[in-house]
C-alpha cells in the first residue's frame, strides 16, 4: 500500500499501479483491488490505513492494519482492520474475512507470547468507528473487560508497547 498525505494523489498512484498490474498481465488480486479502491475520507481508520493520521503499528500486510488501541482498556490492546473500508465484519467477502482471522489469530498469538496474560480476548463489535475492526488483548481476570481504559501516560508508552509486539510477532 502506498501511503501519501495527499488522498487525491494517493487514487492517482492506485490507479496507476492498476494500470500497470493489468499491463503486465499478472492474475486479478481481487483483495487488493478492494483495498486500493475503498476508502471513506471521513473514516479515522482509512486516514490512519493512508497514512494521514500516526498510529502504533504493530503489524502491517496488504490487506490488513493492526495499530494500539489510542484509548486501551488494558496495556496491548490491538486493533485490527481491513485495509479497505467496509462497515461490518458480515458484509466482507470471504477470502477478506478469512485474511482478518488469519493476521488476527498472529496478533493474539503475539500479544500471548509477549505479554503472557492468562487469556487472550477478541471482540468485534464495531461501536465507535463504522469500519470492521477486531479488538485484541490480554486478559488476566473477568474484571478485564471493563470499559474502563486503561491510562497510557506517554507517547514512550505506546512506542514501548508497539516495538514489544511488533518484534515478537516473527520470534
């Protein structure tokens, strides 16, 4: 994915990467052409997907984002999303839902291995921003599901954290 500030110049590079793609004579990526061609410009999660808004990225490929929850319930709190805008996990094709399985499934087993909780939790419920996103993160009791955030004091904390999971997920 090409990450450009500029959302006019970014469909620009899509469309001429497709182009090219056609040219070339390559199989169809039926994921991608989704992905390159499906942004809402007033959704956070395609801003942040683009580029234009920071995020503590701790995995990326390309058709899936996981970033740091900004507003953590518990330290390591991770979100997953598609690459392209779609409001809810049920209206993805399958072979899109199945690719947010597979990289959720890798975060899990990374926030496992990194963080050692005594559970590792995963919700999709889609409140909040109107983009399919999957919320992963430890659990050490009942009492973690609070909706009570969790207080990350520093930018250092998130830088932390993000560098922690994203360094495990390939160890």
């Amino acid at each position: 994915m090409v990450r450009v500030s500029n959302p006019h110049s970014s469909v620009d590079q899509l469309s001429s990467y497709a182009t090219k793609q056609r040219r070339e004579e390559s199989p169809p990526n039926i994921l991608l052409c989704v992905t390159l061609f499906s942004m809402d410009p007033n959704c956070i999660f395609c801003k942040i997907v683009a580029g234009e808004i920071p995020a503590h990225i701790v995995y990326e490929d390309e058709h899936t984002l996981a970033f740091l929850d900004n507003e953590p319930i518990r330290e390591g709190h991770t979100l997953i999303v598609p690459k392209t805008h779609v409001d809810y996990a049920h209206h993805l094709n399958d072979e899109m839902y199945m690719h947010l399985m597979t990289t959720t499934k890798k975060i899990m087993l990374t926030v496992e291995k990194a963080l050692s909780p005594s559970r590792v939790g995963v919700i999709i419920e889609g409140f909040g921003v109107n983009h399919t996103h999957v919320k992963v993160f430890p659990l050490n009791s009942p009492d973690d599901l609070s909706t009570h955030h969790e207080k990350i004091s520093s930018d250092e904390e998130f830088v932390e954290m993000a560098t922690l999971l994203s360094q495990s997920i390939n160890n």
